[in-house]
C-alpha cells in the first residue's frame, strides 16, 4: 500500500509528497563505498566511508595481516567558518528503488557532482577538502536511529589502520545523527590525513528514514561542518516518482 510523508520544510505552498512502493533498498544506511571510493580517485580527495568490505579466508587459507595505525599526517588549513557561507537551494535527482527528487540548502559554489548511477549528490567546497552527501532513493522502511546502529555496527567491522573513532551518537526528534574520525585507507589517500565526518538520518512523517547526509571535512571544520549539515536537514524534501518515464531536473 502506498504511503505518504514530507520531509523538511514545504517550498512555497506546494505539499511535498513521498510515496513509498515496496521493494528493496538502501533503508539510509548507506549505499556509497564504489561510488565514494571512484570520486575520491577522479579529485584526489578522499572520500567519506561507506560500507566495509569484509572477507573471511577460507579453510586452510592464511589470514591476511592487520595493517597497523598509520601515521596521521596533520593538515592544518584554516578552518572553515560557518559565518563565510552562502546557502541556495538545489534540486537533483537521484536513482535507486525510486526516482527520488531531492531539494535541500547547500553551500553557494559547492560544486555538485554525481555517480552514474546517480544514487547520491555531493556537493564539494572549492578546496576539495569538505563536502555534503546526500542519498535517497531508498525504501522508507527503517527508523533513523536503527539506520544509525547499522551504520555503527558497519564501522567497527573497519581495519584498525582506519583509526576509526565513535565521537557521539544522538536522536533527536526527526533526526539520528552520528560523529566520527577516521583515516582514508592507502589505496585511497596516500597521505592519513584525518578526516571528520558527521551523518545525519532524517525521517519523513512516518518516522522513518527517508533522506541520508553526510558532512565531511577536518577536525578543525567541525563545528562549520555541523552548520552545513543542519541548513541541509532542516531544508531537505523528497518527491518520489517510478523509476521510468521522468525527466533530471538539474540544480540551478
């Protein structure tokens, strides 16, 4: 049976509808390690994770060894300051279990690029060094706070060189938002540099997850990080369509 839910706040007087079919999906919990890991080789700049790849040798088969903490190597840019910041709103589409349109307030002259196919948006400042992803598409069928554990439980699967460090976990209202540092693998970023990373999972008006984001960028940025994160949430709306038959509505 089709359900129906807004996300954010309502553009002008027009209702914002979502309408979930069924099917397989991502559930917001993330569906961007090929994706991420492409953009980061095309930039140079490395991506926010995704899903980890674990393997399990099999019998017989010599485990393959740990690869020890690397050396964090410091960048100390200034950081970004959240009162420099110009915001518009965008719309983008993206494809997954549907074709959802995405609207939400972003960062004036973040450059806006996309997979193919296009399950996510994101949005990189001029540095390359921070950036705001956005994904849906999915079906609408788990809570933000439940896509937040899995996203957890994900993340503590990651290789001990990743550094991985929980810096807090919280729901609130429509919102489940977690925070993280973490270092790029190799294959990925020469340099360990560390990253922050801030995930937000917005619910619709079931309560459940409809809209994923990420910002990302340095430990120094964290606190601008979080103003761009929260202009997307309280900002973002979501019309979905079947996945054949529309039209891309490119941002302005």
């Amino acid at each position: 049976m089709a359900r129906r839910g807004t996300v954010g706040a309502l553009l002008g007087s027009g209702l914002v509808v979502i309408t979930a079919l069924g099917g397989a999906g991502g559930y917001g919990i993330g569906l961007l390690t090929a994706v991420e890991r492409s953009s980061a080789a095309t930039t140079g700049a490395a991506a926010p994770l995704g899903s980890p790849q674990v393997s399990t040798p099999g019998p017989g088969a010599t485990p393959t060894p740990t690869a020890p903490p690397r050396k964090i190597v410091p960048d100390n840019s200034p950081p970004l300051e959240a009162g420099d910041l110009r915001y518009k709103s965008r719309t983008f589409e993206v494809s997954y279990v549907y074709k959802s349109a995405v609207t939400a307030r972003v960062p004036s002259g973040w450059n806006m690029t996309q997979p193919d196919p296009p399950r996510t948006a994101r949005f990189t400042d001029p540095t390359g060094k921070r950036w705001l992803r956005i994904e849906s598409g999915f079906t609408i069928q788990r809570l933000p706070a439940a896509s937040m554990e899995a996203r957890i439980e994900e993340l503590e699967k990651l290789s001990p060189d990743q550094m991985l460090k929980i810096i807090s976990s919280t729901t609130e209202g429509k919102y489940a938002t977690l925070s993280y540092t973490y270092v790029p693998p190799a294959s990925l970023a020469p340099k360990a540099i560390l990253r922050y990373v801030i995930v937000r999972w917005v619910a619709d008006d079931s309560g459940l997850c409809a809209v994923e984001m990420s910002s990302t960028g340095l430990p120094q940025d964290k606190d601008a990080l979080m103003t761009v994160l929260d202009k997307a949430a309280a900002n973002v709306v979501r019309r979905d369509s079947p996945l054949s038959g529309s039209s891309s509505e490119k941002p302005s």
